[in-house]
C-alpha cells in the first residue's frame, strides 16, 4: 500500500519526505520490522518507541510516525510523519493497512469487570447457531472459523485486532464478539474499530494497579460506550441496568440503547428463576410475553450474562423464540464455573474469579446449591491491585466452612505476602489452612472434602500456567482435580502425615 493512502483517515500534522512510497508492514515493536515498513513510536508503560527508531530503521523502516513534541530525525530515505496521539494514529494506520475490516461485519464489543468471556461465548455460539458465521476475541483464544489462536491478552493490540477481523472476514465470517478490557480502552487499541453494539456487564473493583482510582477505571470502560456514533453505523448499547454504574453509561449514549437485568422493568427481564446444579431455568419477560429459558450451565450469575447473549443476538434481526431454542444447548466455557466430575460423591468447581465481585457470586451460587460444606481455595496474583487482597480473604471466610489460602501468579512477589495481604480480611473465628504450594492446596481441599460438600477452585480458571519469579510453569486446576481422582484419590492430605 502506498503510504499516502494508508495517511488518508489520519488526523497528521506535517510529512516529512516522500509519501509516494510502497509499506509493506506496520508495527510499532523496532524488532517486528520487515521489507518496508511503517514504524509507529508509542510511549508504553515501561519503554518509549521513541527510543527505537534508528534500530527501526536499521531493521528496514522506510516510514516513521512520531508524537508532534519529539524531534524528526532527517535520515535520507526514511519519511517522518508528525501526529498528536500515536496511540490512535496507529489504530488508525492498521485499520486502514487491512482495509477497514470492521465496516464490513457485524463488531460486537462486551465490556464489563465480570461476566465478559462466558457472554462472549455465549454470543458466538447463538450466531453460529442461527447461520450467521461468527468469529470470536477473547481471554481464552481467537477462533476463525474452526482455528483456534491462544491469547496472551484478553483484547490484541491494534494490528492483531485489525489483522484478525481481516481474516475473518476473507474466512467468511459475517460477524465478530469480542471482549474490551479497560488496558485496550484506554491505550486505545480498539480506537479505529465502529462497533455495532457494545455490551455492559457489570463494574466492581479490579485493575486498579493499572488505572489510579476506581473512576479512571470506569472512564476507561465509558470510552467504548462514547465511541458509538449514529453517523457511522447504527449502533446500539446493550445495558446491565441493575449494575450502578448503568446511569452513567446511559447518560452519555448517543445511539439508543437495550436494558437487561433482574431486579428492575428493563426490556429483557429474568424472572422466577431457579438455579441447580445442572442448569438454570427462567421466565424472560419481553414486551409483556414470557419465555421459558432453560440453560445447561449453572451458577446465579449466567442469568445476567444469558440475559446479554439473548438480549444483544435479538437486537441483530433474529427471532427471540430461536434465540431461546438454541441457547439451551451452550455447555459453558473452560474454567467459568467449570464442575468436574469424575465420580466423587461431592462437587468439584474451577472458576476464573479472581475479583472480589467475582468471587462472591461463585461462593454465594455455591452455597446456595449445597446443604453441605463449602471448601473454598484461592489466592491473589502478584503484581497486581493489592487493595482487593484483604476484601477478597474477607469474602471467602465469609461464605466458606474451610477456607484455603494459595498461590495464583505470585510473578515477582514472595508469595508470603501475598497471603499476609489476605490473612488481613479473614474472618478469626472461621476455619482456614495456608498452604502457598497451589498444587498441594487443591489436593488437600479434595482429601478434605466429605460426601454432599462443594470445593471451589477460584482464581485461575482456564489458565494453564502459573507465573512464577524466575519462570512460567505449565499448571491448569481442572488437571490437578482429575489426575487427583485418577490415582484414586486416596493421598493424604498435603502437609500430613
């Protein structure tokens, strides 16, 4: 592509040399330069491209796009542009390198604290369901088509995000879901996709090591719902309005929007609902008829994110009865209230929850599904909010008989610590064992764990590693649980003898 079309939609301010000149690549990593390339200097949260464009150039660049306050180096052959925000220039740029791929498919963005993944999948399943082919983005992988590409992060960077929509697209996907992280909204990695609808979840606490305050966090979040224009495409959001942040969101909406929830009149409302193990069974109240839904997943909180699914797939043209025919055959999403059973006389459940929010409602469905013991394990990640660390030991002594204090991803810190952190909000009169060795917690909590009990194992999920100090170790719960059962699960406690 010839630079001065791919500079066509971008706000520059000045060129410096020849724009009549072929790009073959973009990148904004100096060590992802290749043929004649475009390098886009951002300034990160630990380095600054800016710092890296003679290796840029020395690796192949033929073009260089930096911020307006740092001064264009004149290298013969190599053309500066000049821009306000380098961040959304080069959302810009990757758009219009693979050839706006979002203006021809259907763009689904779900954003929220929890809730994300399962409605995610939830989405792409209906579509795919009802004949309209359907890529998917998020925390677990990317899938195109039948190909599955692990994920690093729950929303790609500008070039992969435009570089995956433009092979679904050439695939024959019709549409896209995906999930935006607050990272992505605020470094702006989604800034040149139009999305059709824009999903809210729910807001509790999280990230707050990556944003100051709770209110940068939100604003974060708000920017996608900002984003949506009735001059581009017509757009819609679609709105959790029993979560308390919903007034906000909606009071600066300049598309129309589509309210689901429980507890107050919204366009699409659960009702009578009854939550088993193996299932959830609700009334959806819609423009005053009512529909029987029935779910083969369980767990309180998928009645709001089946709520989302039906509610965002009703607004794209297709009929609410096939919508609610289909969806009682989605079979849940790996490490999202995942239950495992390989014969045991009580409940084994692995989740992802590793918010506060999060963690209660696992805990709250799980009590409320055993008359029995609820056995609780769960750690903190390292590096990461420790304010929640406290609130989270706190809710699991709360809900939980026997409380089991672990590793998640200590990364650099003394996994000690970490735990100390927690210790601070445990209940002193409620049970608890620490034990920082993740795999030997587990073992004990199934060794622990008598007939008619509940063990859940919370904060890691789908994840199949565990991010140690000085290296990544393969590690999956739902592993640990069946390979337990496997040697018959007859080892003595950890830590016992």
């Amino acid at each position: 592509m010839i630079l001065a079309q791919l500079l066509k939609n971008l706000p520059y301010l000045k060129i410096y040399g020849n724009s009549d000149i072929e790009i073959e690549n973009v990148s904004c990593d100096s060590n992802d330069i290749s043929g004649k390339a475009l390098f886009c200097c951002i300034k990160g949260l630990k380095t600054d491209g800016h710092n890296f464009i003679r290796q840029a150039i020395n690796n192949g660049a033929v073009a260089v796009c930096v911020s307006k306050d740092h001064i264009v180096e004149k290298t013969e052959g190599v053309t500066f542009i000049t821009v306000t925000d380098t961040k959304k220039a080069f959302a810009l740029i990757c758009d219009s390198f693979y050839s706006h791929p979002a203006d021809n498919m259907k763009i689904i963005g779900v954003t929220g604290t929890n809730g994300k993944t399962t409605t995610v999948f939830m989405i792409e399943y209906l579509l795919n369901s009802l004949e309209k082919p359907t890529g998917l983005m998020g925390t677990l992988y990317t899938k195109i088509g039948d190909e599955k590409i692990k994920s690093s992060v729950t929303t790609p960077d500008a070039k992969t995000l435009s570089k995956n929509l433009a092979d679904m697209l050439s695939n024959g996907m019709e549409a896209a879901v995906f999930e935006v992280s607050s990272h992505s909204l605020a470094l702006d990695r989604v800034y040149a996709c139009n999305f059709d609808r824009a999903v809210f979840t729910n807001l509790t606490q999280d990230h707050l090591d990556f944003h100051k305050d709770f209110d940068e966090y939100f604003q974060a979040k708000m920017k996608l719902f900002e984003s949506l224009s009735p001059d581009i495409k017509e757009s819609k959001a679609i709105i959790n309005t029993d979560d308390q942040w919903s007034g906000k969101i909606i009071s600066k909406l300049r598309v129309p929007f589509i309210s689901y929830g429980i507890k107050h009149e919204t366009d699409f409302k659960a009702n009578d609902f009854t939550v088993k193990p193996d299932g959830i069974e609700y009334d959806l109240i819609h423009k005053e008829k009512i529909y029987k839904v029935t779910l083969s997943v369980s767990g309180f909180f998928n009645i709001y994110n089946s709520l989302a699914a039906i509610t965002t797939v009703y607004s794209l043209g297709f009929k609410l009865e096939k919508i609610i025919e289909k969806i009682k055959d989605f079979s849940g999403v790996k490490g999202r209230f995942e239950i495992i059973n390989c014969g045991q006389d009580f409940s084994v459940i692995v989740d992802y929850a590793h918010t506060p929010d999060g963690l209660i409602n696992v805990l709250n469905t799980a009590r409320n599904l055993t008359k029995d013991r609820l056995i609780s394990v769960f750690g903190c990640g390292g590096d990461r909010d420790k304010t929640k660390r406290p609130i989270m030991g706190k809710i699991a002594s709360e809900y939980s008989d026997m409380t089991i204090i672990t590793s998640d991803n200590p990364r650099t810190e003394d996994p000690s610590k970490i735990i100390d952190d927690i210790l601070n909000g445990i209940l002193k009169n409620k049970d608890y064992k620490i034990e920082p060795d993740r795999k030997n917690a587990i073992e004990y909590a199934l060794n622990t764990a008598k007939k008619g009990d509940i063990v859940v194992i919370a904060g890691k999920g789908h994840e199949d590693y565990q991010i140690l100090k000085d290296k990544t170790i393969h590690f999956d719960d739902s592993e640990i649980v069946r390979e337990y059962f496997s040697r018959g699960g007859c080892q003595p406690p950890a830590g016992d003898s």
